[in-house]
C-alpha cells in the first residue's frame, strides 16, 4: 500500500512540475505532447496498469480511479491514460 501512495505523490509532483508550466504547449505542438508522455514513461507512470508479476504496482481499482482522476485533473487530454 505504501508504494502505492508513494507512486501516486510521485504522479502528483510530476504533474505539477511538467503540465502546469506547459499545459498551453499541449494545444498547439505535437512535439510537446510526444515528449511528456516519453518522460511519463521514463518516469514509470504506465507501470501503474502491470500486475505485480511483471514488474508493475497492479493498483487496486481505487487507486487506478486516483491516478486517472489526477491525470486528468491537470491535462483533460491524459485523462485517458
């Protein structure tokens, strides 16, 4: 439980730290959208949706619901991810 609550801070910080400061950019280049979700990855954000087994944090469907609900709180474009 606890590295899942550390995962979602860390979700959180990300987000302020790279949306808030860009979010006009997402409208209008394609580039800027590509290079968030190449950090998103490199920061192991995806691993949210792999079960344990294979390397990933297997979120319950509360804490799923928490990681899309901020994602999409701070860019409505990632709220799909």
């Amino acid at each position: 439980m606890m590295e899942q609550l550390k995962f979602l801070n860390d979700v959180e910080a990300f987000l302020k730290s790279e949306i808030s400061p860009n979010v006009n950019a997402f409208d209008t280049d394609c580039d800027a959208i590509a290079i968030l979700l190449q950090k998103f990855k490199a920061a192991g954000f995806f691993k949210a949706y792999i079960p344990k087994a294979y390397g990933g944090l297997e979120l319950n469907r509360e804490q799923t619901v928490a990681f899309q609900e901020m994602v999409g709180r701070w860019a409505g474009a990632f709220g799909c991810l």
